[in-house]
C-alpha cells in the first residue's frame, strides 16, 4: 500500500515538473527575447544588404535609427535612396566632426555592436579633431584593428570609410585604400562606386576621382556629375618665370573635367538636367569651366541663367 502511494506521488511528481516545463517553453515561444539581433553584421556583404538594414531601422521607427545613417550615409547631395532620410530631412548634420552615437538595441548582438562602434571610433569620428586637424592613426593595436576589420567585415569597413566626412590622409589611411577601392569598385551597385568617386575626391586622390567619374557618365550615370562638387580643381595661374612665353599656367585637371562634361553632354544629346545641375552649382572653379562649355553648347543647350 506504502509503495503504491509513494509511486503515485512520484508519478503526480513528474507530471507537475511536465506541466512546468511545457507552460515555460510556451511562455518563450509567446514572448521573444529583446536580446535576439534582428541583424548580424556578418550577413551584411553588399549593397543590398545595407539598404535591407537601413530600411529596416526606418520602417520599424527604431530608437536612436538615426546613429545607422551617420555611419552609412554619404553626403545628402549624394543621397539616391529615401531610406537615408528616414522620414526626417534633419535627422543628422553631415559634419567633419562626428558624435559619439549609441545604436538602436534591436539591431545588433552585443559583440557585433561592440565591433561596429569601435571601428565607428577609428574610422569616423577619430579622423578629425574639434580643432579642425586631421588625426593620424597611431596606436599599434589601432592600427591593427583597421587592417583586421577588411578581414572580418570588408564591406560594412569599406562603406564606413568611403562616408566618412572628413578626409583620411596619412601612410596609414594610404595603406588601406586598396582595400576600400577593390570592395567598392567591384560592387554592382552603382551607389558604392560614387561614393568611393566621393572618398577620393574628399582624400585629395582628385586624378582618381575624375577618372571614375567618368568611368560612370560613360555609363549614363547621371547622378555622378554631384560627386564633382567636392573634386578640387585647378585654374589657370599666372607665370612668375619672365621668360616663360605664355602668361598663365594650364589647369590640368580643370581642362580635363571640361572635355569630359563635353564629351558627356554630346553623348547624352544635350540632356536639359544638365541645366539644372550647372546653374545649382556654387561659384568657383567648376561653375566656372561649366559656364564655358554652356556657352560653346548655347545653340543646342540653351540653359537660362539663374
């Protein structure tokens, strides 16, 4: 009798700690984890993928979504995609100087999170100091990381450095253009090739910005002709030397972006955009060699004045 009801107590036991662990498995199906990533950096290999994130951040109307476009976004004359402004035409100031940011908690594991900052540190916001001087990379271990980060996220790296606002310059950044260079220009996506016509520029590698700009407007990339802002130009100077014959000096690259609008122009048959984004320009040397080409391409682009 003694041994019946023992084993029946045993027997209501062990359908007690069922029950309890079948309600606790319920439970975590019905609730999930607020610490499971919606994202992992690993699958963020291209273009697309960025975008998938980025849209994903603005449609769910993550807290703190913006820190993801001051990581990723270029310029906003470069801006192609909605998703960068997330519904605000002020959500962050594209400044040389850039903020400390905390990510939204949703998007990333702890590691991932701790990874991206941290190269968000050293590609970003330690490139330009509040004193307006550019910061060299010199801590081995800083360093290293940097070479490392091409291994372990080459494009999430690559696109962390081509957006940054103010200009990567010393043998250490030089090291690791290469590497920025091959991912971006081996993208299929169009977006990454102009924002690395954009880094260039922005790096002072203006011979290699044209270049690629024009690579592009051979193709009929219109939106490239916005990357050409931020290319600083050449003018003719005056000669100091007597015995020179001439009286100025021939602005290489200027001379070379002006054959390269005409060729592009005649190519596209006189396109009536290209009025709109010469007279957008800002006085200087480019609005300078375009208001030369508009007036040998007068009778066949008449572009009003504004």
């Amino acid at each position: 009798m003694e041994t019946c009801l023992s084993m029946s107590k045993r027997w209501v036991s062990v359908k007690l700690m069922i029950l309890l662990l079948f309600t606790q498995s319920l439970i975590a199906c019905a609730v999930p984890s607020e610490t499971s990533p919606s994202h992992q950096l690993s699958n963020i290999i291209d273009h697309d993928a960025l975008s998938e994130l980025l849209n994903y951040a603005c449609s769910q109307k993550l807290d703190r979504r913006a820190s993801l476009l001051i990581m990723f976004s270029p310029p906003e004359s470069l801006w192609s995609e909605q998703s960068y402004r997330c519904g605000d035409d002020n959500v962050f100031d594209f400044s040389d100087r850039r903020p400390p940011i905390q990510l939204p908690a949703e998007i990333f594991s702890s590691t991932d999170e701790q990874w991206i900052l941290e190269a968000y540190r050293l590609i970003q916001q330690g490139t330009y100091s509040l004193m307006g001087e550019w910061i060299h990379p010199k801590n081995p271990k800083e360093i290293s990381f940097l070479h490392r980060a091409f291994a372990k996220h080459p494009y999430i790296t690559a696109r962390l450095m081509a957006s940054a606002p103010a200009p990567h310059v010393g043998e250490v950044w030089q090291l690791l253009y290469q590497h920025m260079d091959r991912i971006l220009l081996d993208s299929p996506a169009v977006e990454d090739q102009r924002l690395l016509a954009f880094a260039m520029a922005r790096d002072g590698r203006e011979q290699e910005a044209i270049s690629l700009i024009q690579q592009l407007l051979s193709q009929g990339d219109f939106a490239s002709l916005y990357v050409l802002p931020f290319v600083t130009l050449d003018t003719p100077k005056p000669i100091e030397n007597e015995d020179e014959m001439a009286d100025t000096t021939e602005p290489e690259l200027g001379y070379q972006v002006l054959a390269m609008l005409e060729n592009f122009v005649y190519q596209q048959n006189y396109p009536k955009e290209f009025c709109a984004w010469a007279q957008d320009l800002e006085p200087g040397p480019l609005a300078n060699y375009v208001a030369t080409l508009l007036v040998n391409f007068q009778e066949n682009l008449p572009c009003t004045e504004g």
